[in-house]
C-alpha cells in the first residue's frame, strides 16, 4: 500500500511535471495559431485546473492534511490514469 510520501513523489517527479510540459505544448499550439481551435481552449484550461488541484494537494501532503488511507486511495487512482494514458499512446 503506497503511503503519502509515495504520492508525493509520484505528484513531484511525474504527474506534475507531465501536466505542464502538456500546458506548455497547448499554450504554444494556441499562441501560433490564429485561431485556435475551441477544442484546444478547452483541454488547456482543464488541464490548468487538473495542475492546480495537484498543486494544492502536494501542499496539503506537505502541510499533513491527507491521512494515510486518502494518499492510498489517490495514489492508486494516480496509477491507473498514468498506465491508462500510456495504453493509449501505444
């Protein structure tokens, strides 16, 4: 069972870091664009809100707000989107 450091550092060293180099693409992709497409908006802006929400739980990890069956649970929800996502770039 992963506990909350385990999260942590799944949050530090992979989701975070993944979602921004996402963010980063899609600002591009907008900022070149003329018009950019309604589709593209959308995904970056949930995208920011997905980075925020990380954001904010690695502070509450830090700050020890998330108890050790919630760090388990989310962790293992972490997973299974990472292992979904890279099926699907298969």
């Amino acid at each position: 069972m992963a506990g909350c450091e385990e999260l942590k550092e799944l949050l530090e060293i992979e989701v975070i870091p993944d979602i921004e180099e996402v963010i980063d693409e899609l600002f591009e992709e907008i900022a070149d664009a003329k018009k950019a497409d309604e589709a593209v908006k959308k995904e970056y802006a949930e995208l920011q809100e997905m980075w925020a929400a990380f954001v904010e739980l690695l502070h509450d990890l830090e700050e020890g707000d998330v108890s050790e069956e919630e760090c388990a649970q989310i962790f293992t929800e972490l997973e299974e989107m990472i292992e979904s996502s890279e099926e699907e770039k298969e």
